[in-house]
C-alpha cells in the first residue's frame, strides 16, 4: 500500500542502504593488490584477543541483564495482574520511571550510586561493611544498569500479554486443584508466550546494541562490542574493523530477530 | 567479597526464621517494593543530592553543604546553553514529521492485510538493531553528499529514524483496537474514506496516539549516537553534551545537567498520568 | 420507498464459496428476513447489499437501477449493525446529526429532524446525551433513528438485538416491526434466531452454507418447509428415518409402517417429519404404542418426550388439560407428516394410515387403525 511508503522509504535510505554499503565493504579484502570479496575480516577479528574476548564478553553481559530482566520484570508483571491494594498502586507507579530518564542520564546516576564512595557504599558504610566489591566500570554495573533501564519496557508487554488471560482460566485451574505454581506453569506461562518471546528478543537484542551504559559504565577491558567499535573507528582510525563487528553484532542480533519472528507466527496461527 | 557475603548473612540470617510466620510472607511485597524502590529510586536521588551539593565527601551520608553553586556554571557554559535551545528545537519538530509520515502507514498495517505485511512491520524493528557506529562511514558520505552533516535538518533527519518505531507500532495496535463498525458506519451515512479517518477514527485514537506521540518525543530528545555521528562538532542536543559533561567536568556539573535534560520527560509523565492509567501503553505493545 | 433486486450474487472467500448465486425479490415496504445459521452467508448478502463487500458475481437493483458501482457512502441504504454502531467521541444528537450535516442541510432543519426522528424511535429528549450514558436497548435506537432520519430506500439491519438480553429483544423486536410499517421503508433484516424471523418478517429467506433454500412467508415455511434443512431449522420436529416397501406398500421404520401411494422405489430412504403439535395421543391399543419418557412443564403447554419403539423418542405438545405422568404407557397418532427424499419434492400426507407391523414375518394381512 501506498501509505506505507513514506516511513519504509526513510528507513531504506538512512539506515538499510548505508547499512548494506558497510557489510559489503567489510567483504572487500585486499590481495596481492586485487580487490576481492572474502570473510577475510571476520576471520581476523575472530582470531584477535581483544575482539573476540569482547564478543564473548557482550553475549555473556547481555544474556544475563536479558536475564535477570526478564525474572524481575515477569514476577512484576504477574504482581500488578493479579492483585490490588496500595503496594500494587506503588509498584505501577514505580516501575514506569525509568522509562522517562533518559540513557545517558540514567548510566551516570548508576555511577554515581554504585561508585566506590557512592551512595550505595555510603550505606553500606554505616551498615558496618567497610569492603564493597567493584560494582560500576565492569560486567556487574552494566548489567546493573540495563536491568534499570529494561524494566519498563519488558514489564509492559508481559503485563498486556498477561492482561489479555481471562480471570476465567485461571479460576477452573485453581477450581480443579492446581496450586499458584502448577497454574503459573500449565496456564500462565503458555498462553502468555507470544509477549514472553517478544520481551525476550527485544530484550536480547537492544542490550546486544546499546552504546551509552556500556561506554559510560563498562570499564576498559573487556569492552561491549559497540564500544569497541567506537574506539577502533574514532581512536585507532580502522574503520574496518569497527564496520565488521557492527555486521557481526547485527547478525547475533538478526538470529534472535527470526526466533522471534518463528515463534510469534507459530503462536499466532495456533488456537489461542 | 566474602567479607560482604559473611557481614550480609550475619543479619540475615537472623530474619530466616520468620518465613514460616505467615506476617512476614503478608510483608513480603512491601519488602519487595522497598528494594524495587531502592533500586529505581536510588540513583536518581544520588543525582538530586549532587545537583544541589556543594561539597561532599565519603562517607557522609548526605552533602557536607548545600549549595546552588554549581547551577551558574552550567548556564553560563555557552555550548551548553546551545545544546538546551538546539534540543527544544529539534524534538517537537522530529516528533510532528513523524506523526505526519507515520499514521497513514500506521492505519495501513492496521486495516489492511497486503503481501509483506509483516515483513515490513519487523523491518522497522530489525533495522534500528544495527549499530549506528557501524552506519557512521555511510550516512556521513551519505549526508556529506546531500550537505546534510552538522545541520539542523540532518539532525532531525537522523533522530526522525528513531521514533518510526513507535509512531507506526503503538498506533496501529490503537487503530486495530477501533471496531470496524464504527467507520463503516461513518461511510454508511455518506461520508468519504478521508472525512472518516479525521472526523472519527483519528479523535477516538487520539488518547493511544499521543501516548504514540510521547515517546516518539523522548525517543527523539534523548537520541545521543546518531546524532554524536551527524551534528558535532557544529550542531550538540541536549544528551550529545551530556558525554562531554560527564567525562569532564565534576560530578556536580553532569548532576545539575542531568535534571535539566529529564526535565521535559518528567513534565510529560505527569500530563500523560491519566493516559496511561488507562492501559493505552499496554494496549499498544500488543501486535 | 423502493424495492431492492438481488441478481445471481456470488462471493467467494478463500476456498469455500460464501454466497452461491443468490437471486432474490424485495418488495417495497417489505420487511425481508434473512435466516440461517452462522456461516450461511447471510451477514456476506447484507454487506453486498450496503456495499462494504463487492460481490464476484451477479448484481444488486435498487428500484430498477444497478448500485453494483457505488460505494457505501453513495448508495441508497443504510445500515445499523450488531454492535459498535455509535460514535463514542460524540453525543447522540450529533450522531444522528452527522450524515445530514454532511449533506449541507440548515442547521434549523436539522435539529427539527433530529427531535423528530428521536421521537419516532421513543428517545425524546436523549440528544444531550453520551452513548455511554444509554443502555443497550437505547443505543440500538439511536443506530436506527440515525439510520432512518436520512431517509434511506432500503433499511438494512445485520443481527441488531443479539446482543441484548432475552426479554429486551422481544419489546425491541414489536417496536421494530410498528416501526417498520408506520414508515414503510423496505427493510431486510439478518438473524440466526428463527423465532425472531417468524415474528417480525413479512417473508424469509432461509439460508445454508451460502445457498438460498427456501424464500416464503412465515406461516408458509412453518407449515411446508420444502427442505429437510427448513424443517429442522424452523420450529420443532420430529424426524424419522424409514425405508419404503413395496411388499407392505408402505414406509417402514422398526416395528410401524405409514401406508403410502405414489412412485416411490422399493428400499428408497425416506425421511419423515411431522410437528410435535401434530401428535395426538389415543386410548388403549389404536395408534402406536409409546412409554412416556420425561414432561416439561412450559406453563401454557407441556412438552412430552415419549419412547416409541420403531420411531425413536418423539417430542409432543399437549395442553395442560391432558397431563401425563412420566413411565406412562399410552399410544399416539400423527396428524400430519412430511416426507423428504432425495431428488423429489416434498410430499404431504393428511392423516395418514398407521400400522403396527409384525417383526420380520411373512406377509400377513396386518389390521389397521
């Protein structure tokens, strides 16, 4: 249709377009003074260090803040569904803000908070511990600080996913017997499987891209893979090898994007 | 670590016995809002203190003083001042483009079932998942071409890119959400497809539109890497700024820009509060 | 005023074909039924005749004139659905305003037509008010003021009560139908509640699976349904498998055979069907013999299930003045029967001759009663 087109050719031209440049000028490997197309790059950044010690490091940082997000933000969910009273009000009301404050503002607070010397070091102080693990400029305070700012988002959609479960289900499953964790995993879990799956790609797949905490909170090696790309383009001047492990950080991400996409359809054609 | 581990178990330990008291598991959600609020609530209210601390050392619980200090410092910075105005400028404009190029396509995917549909629908998604640094060799011969770098509108251009996401998925789940009698009713009594979108499905969409509308904004306002990539050194929001403050100056001056920069969000949670108590947001996260 | 002519329309969704060469005659200021269960096309007609689906085939005449090429907004009907037919955002007069507004009329003529076709459909005075205010009942009403005040040729109705409650939908129904005749526009209406199409249509058209069965008056498709769909959809009625043999000359199904005359082949299947008003109960041995199985009590009549051995259990209507008493043995007696077969016509029988026929003997000369 027509007036899809606006929006759709935007995109092509500033994204898809530049981005396909790129990828292929990832393939164009010089040899013996010919240009010719080969995965020469990506073999090469697979064999360094560094680099691939930071892909392994970005997989690790973003399956456990996709994680650990995801067991916070069902367990929030499934406590806004099902009760009411003034710690739900609260909760609403709570989990909702960092939605509002935006990235960067959100890595520096965390800085702030988790520092040696920081408030959390603070009260820990006077809590008699004096001896407060790292837990900013590393794998911990990345994670910290992308659950923080993952709650929002992963907690709406399980929670519409959870609205759309009719009070009856649940009722006949506790009128038949089952307990809250029998129901939670016969019923529950099942029918909310279509949000389940679109929280944890879409989880999966902004931790896997995002640049401001990692940059702002990560600490000097390992690196997140789009800080390190950042440092081989502006700092060590390889555009190439920056471009590279864009394509390869694009093509984890794509992976999570079709298991999205094969286990939506699937649902989607299926009886509920 | 352990010597936290064996302080934190001393007094923990202590608590286990009450897990069979059946008012310790009734507190139990307090407990659980309690720590949720400490962590949300926590660092913002660290930023809150330095904004307003004038010195403030380890381990004081709060400022050893108070002060307003540091707030001149930032608005006497001229660039920073710049940045302010460059945002304010930028944002509502990206926010309205989008509106105007994003809701006959929104409407499309919502009423009309076409090849590719889907497709298209995820490739909104799936093309904001490349990293932009990957991009930036390209948009910038890209913009360089068009005379777009550094400028006002290859800002706009690049943070536009960022909220098609949301002005195309939130409202096409509000329009799918509008019963299809009520615009086939419209036509019955004579009025024309367009006259229908603007006189009946566009005012009852209008609350999920501008929960739409919001976050295409934040989305735009806090946009940091494209437009890193595109507007410096020449054209510097608000977040742009925000890397060389905090990388640079003391750590009052990036708290004091802070609250400025989620200022405009906080002013729009609290006009929006009665939007999304009505479940629009949820409603428009389902596809 | 007009009258509307469906031609040979067709539709097809997917693969099953969802209206099948469907040719129909309203007339003007008739009120059309169309009934049949969900699935049957009915809906798929409706939205042909408003113009919101276009058929693959066929045409659609309204007073003479092909409105084939004209979308909803231009052609002469309107429509009230099953639900969802009000404008949230807007109050009931200027939904009922809205269609002539966009017709350019005076603002004084519009408000007088307004009042006065609230006051047609029994809401004076609701103009100020929101549709969330107003029940279901009062929402429907707004819909078919809204839909009449634009003086439309055909009045097209899709299901409108359904979603009200029982007793709702039969007042609704009644002030529909004064309604209906004090303007008397041509008016098709589509339900899946034959009560509902017995009440209140001037003729039905019953439909199935897409295909047009039988189009009749009511009391005409009551008494000579001409298919067994008809008879099994409208009203109640017992059926009854039987075999015709030519030996006894009669249809025959266990131990009772119905004598019949006509062209009939021997060991043809043949359904009978007769009403359960039609069965009348008789004393001692004469007519079939039956045990009562249950009596519901409907207040101005019972329904009695008996158990008759050869026919199965047969449902009954009786007046409170003759009460059995479940397990009761007693005998009964058709009135009338229908009787369908493949590839004829429907063939009635006025007080047929019954027979209780020996089990599986020779040829014997049985008595009849």
């Amino acid at each position: 249709m027509a007036l899809v087109l606006p929006p759709f050719c935007l995109l092509v031209f500033v994204i898809v377009v530049p981005a396909a440049q790129a990828v292929l000028s990832t393939l164009r490997v010089e040899q013996d003074g010919h240009v010719v197309y080969s995965l020469a790059r990506y073999a090469q950044i697979l064999h360094t260090v560094s680099l691939y010690r930071s892909v392994a490091f970005t997989l690790l940082v973003t399956l456990a803040s996709a994680a650990a997000t995801f067991v916070l933000a069902y367990t929030l969910a499934l406590y806004l569904r099902f009760s009411q009273g003034r710690v739900s009000t609260l909760l609403g009301a709570l989990f909702i803000l960092p939605l509002f404050i935006p990235t960067v503002i959100a890595s520096f607070a965390m800085v702030t908070f988790l520092q040696n010397h920081g408030f959390v070091a603070t009260l820990l102080h006077y809590v008699g511990v004096e001896e407060m693990p790292p837990l900013v400029f590393n794998a911990v305070g990345i994670v910290l600080t992308e659950v923080w700012a993952s709650i929002p988002f992963a907690t709406l959609v399980l929670l519409a996913g959870l609205q759309g479960i009719d009070d009856a289900l649940i009722d006949s499953a506790r009128d038949v017997g089952a307990g809250a964790v029998r129901t939670f995993r016969a019923v529950i879990l099942p029918l909310n499987a279509v949000a389940t799956i679109i929280t944890l790609s879409l989880l999966f797949v902004g931790i896997l891209g995002s640049f401001t905490i990692p940059y702002l909170v990560g600490g000097n090696a390992p690196q997140m893979m789009s800080v390190v790309m950042t440092n081989y383009f502006s700092n060590y001047l390889r555009p190439d090898v920056s471009v590279a492990m864009a394509a390869l950080s694009f093509g984890i991400a794509a992976l999570a994007g079709a298991a999205y996409v094969v286990g939506v359809s699937r649902r989607e054609r299926g009886v509920v | 670590m352990t010597a936290v581990a064996s302080a934190l178990r001393e007094r923990v330990g202590g608590l286990l016995w009450f897990w069979s008291i059946g008012a310790f598991r009734r507190t139990l959600p307090w407990l659980f809002l309690a720590g949720l609020a400490v962590f949300i609530l926590g660092p913002l209210l660290s930023l809150i203190l330095w904004a307003f601390a004038g010195q403030w050392f380890y381990p004081a619980l709060l400022p050893d003083e108070f002060s307003l200090k540091w707030w001149p410092v930032v608005f006497g910075n001229r660039s920073v001042v710049a940045s302010i105005q460059n945002s304010l400028v930028t944002a509502p404009v990206v926010t309205l483009l989008s509106a105007v190029i994003c809701l006959p396509a929104a409407y499309a995917f919502a009423r009309f079932q076409f090849p590719g549909r889907r497709a298209l629908l995820l490739s909104f998604l799936s093309a904001n998942s490349f990293p932009k640094i990957g991009l930036y060799i390209s948009i910038a011969t890209l913009f360089y071409r068009l005379h777009l770098m550094t400028t006002y509108w290859g800002v706009v251009l690049i943070q536009l890119v960022g909220t098609l996401l949301f002005m195309i998925w939130i409202p096409a789940g509000t329009f799918r959400g509008i019963n299809r009698s009520l615009e086939e009713a419209a036509r019955d009594v004579g009025a024309s497809g367009l006259r229908t979108f603007f006189q009946i499905t566009l005012p009852i969409a209008m609350p999920g539109l501008l929960v739409a509308g919001l976050f295409a904004f934040l989305a735009a306002f806090d946009e940091a890497q494209g437009t890193l990539i595109v507007g410096s050194p020449n054209y510097i929001t608000m977040p742009v700024m925000m890397y060389t403050l905090v990388l640079n100056y003391p750590q009052p001056v990036g708290a004091v820009f802070s609250i400025l920069l989620t200022l405009p969000s906080l002013v729009l949670l609290l006009l929006a509060q009665r939007l999304l108590r009505q479940g629009y947001l949820a409603a428009g996260y389902t596809l | 005023m007009a009258d509307l002519r469906l031609v040979h329309l067709s539709k097809q969704f997917a693969a099953a074909a969802a209206v099948h060469d469907f040719s129909l005659d309203v007339s003007e200021g008739e009120l059309m039924c169309l009934l049949g269960p969900s699935g049957c096309g009915k809906t798929t007609t409706l939205r042909m005749i408003g113009g919101f689906i276009t058929p693959d085939a066929g045409d659609i005449l309204i007073d003479g004139t092909s409105v084939l090429r004209q979308p909803p907004e231009r052609r002469p009907t309107a429509m009230v659905f099953q639900r969802f037919n009000l404008w949230p955002h807007m109050t009931v007069t200027d939904n009922i305003a809205f269609g002539l507004r966009l017709r350019r009329l005076s603002p004084s003529t519009i408000e007088r037509k307004v009042t006065e076709t609230l006051a047609l459909v029994g809401l004076p005075g609701a103009g100020g008010k929101w549709p969330h205010q107003l029940s279901g009942g009062e929402q429907q009403r707004v819909a078919v003021a809204r839909a009449l005040v634009l003086e439309p040729k055909i009045l097209l109705l899709d299901e409108p009560f359904s979603n009200l409650d029982a007793r709702l939908r039969v007042r609704m129904r009644e002030e529909l139908k004064i309604l209906q005749r004090q303007v008397g526009i041509t008016t098709v209406f589509v339900t899946h509640d034959q009560e509902e199409a017995l009440t209140l249509a001037d003729r039905i058209a019953v439909m199935n699976k897409g295909v047009v069965q039988q189009v009749d008056t009511p009391s005409a498709l009551y008494r000579r349904p001409q298919a067994l769909f008809v008879a099994d959809f409208i009203g109640a009625m017992n059926f009854v498998q039987t075999q015709y043999s030519r030996a006894r000359g009669a249809f025959v199904s266990g131990g009772v055979g119905v004598a019949a005359s006509g062209n009939w082949t021997d060991g043809q299947a043949v359904t009978m069907a007769f009403r359960p008003e039609d069965v009348m109960f008789v004393e001692g041995d004469s007519g079939v013999p039956g045990q009562v199985r249950r009596v519901v009590n409907l207040g101005h009549y019972l329904e009695i299930t008996v158990d008759c051995p050869g026919l199965g259990a047969i449902k009954v209507f009786a007046d409170g003045q003759h009460p059995a008493t479940d397990g009761q043995h007693l005998s009964v007696f058709f009135r009338r029967i229908l009787l369908y077969a493949d590839g004829t016509s429907v063939t009635e029988i006025e007080t047929p001759r019954l027979s209780r026929l020996p089990p599986a003997d020779a040829l014997q000369n049985s008595a009849s009663f």
